[in-house]
C-alpha cells in the first residue's frame, strides 16, 4: 500500500515528485545539504526560480520499490533538521570563533627551538645549504 502523498508535494505519473521550496524558509544551503543526504536513495535537481524567493526540487526514486511518498516526508523532515542546525550554527558561531582561537593561542604551534639559538649554531643549516654559481 502506498503512504499519501504530503500536500505540499506533487508526484507526476512517471513517479517524480516535485516540491515547490521557499528559500526564505529553506536557503540554498539547506537545500544542498539535505539533498546530498538522500542521494543514495533519490536522485536530485536543485532549481532555483529566478525571483530568488522560491526553489523547485526534483526527486526521483533509483529504485522502483521504494514509496516516493514516505521519502518526500523525510526529505522534509531532513530540510527542517539541517535548517535547524544551520539556525544554531549562526547563533553560536561568536563563541565557537572564541573557543577556536583560544584553543590555538594556547597550542602554541610555533617552533620555538630556533628563536633561542644564535648565528653561529645555524639551526636551519643555511651554511650547508648548496648555492649555485651565476
């Protein structure tokens, strides 16, 4: 038995289903990243409309068996997660950029074995180094 489709998808007779996205709702990115979540189980065209306000996603089953339906109300589900996460990301990135930075300022990732040596215990061994006649 078939699941219904969800109202805000159409599905063609051919069995491909199109969602009508708004990009207010559902930026690019969204967009993009849930539909590389499914493209083991859809193939996928992204189309945004030349308003820039809307997005038409196109999806179509690799498989003859699998329910269209049941995969549009997860790809749905799946836009509503990775618009949530983008949300959180944009909330939260003065202070993951804070803990990033502090984490590097106290790595000190710098070599300081050279900066206390002098000229003539030539740590880099720049007076071994072959020079080239002009």
């Amino acid at each position: 038995m078939s699941s219904p489709v969800p109202p805000w998808a159409k599905i063609s007779v051919d069995g491909i289903a199109t969602l009508d996205l708004s990009l207010v709702s559902y930026p690019t990115e969204v967009i993009v990243r849930t539909a590389y979540d499914f493209t083991d189980r859809l193939f996928i065209h992204t189309d945004p409309a030349a308003d820039g306000q809307r997005a038409t996603v196109t999806l179509v089953c690799k498989r003859g068996d699998t329910d269209l339906a049941v995969l549009i109300g997860e790809f749905t589900n799946a836009l509503l997660d990775h618009r949530l996460r983008r949300d959180i990301a944009l909330e939260t990135k003065m202070i993951r950029d804070l803990i990033v930075a502090q984490a590097f300022i106290e790595a000190d990732l710098l070599d300081h074995s050279e900066a206390d040596s002098d000229f003539e215990s030539d740590p880099r061994g720049i007076s071994r180094a072959s020079v080239t006649p002009r």
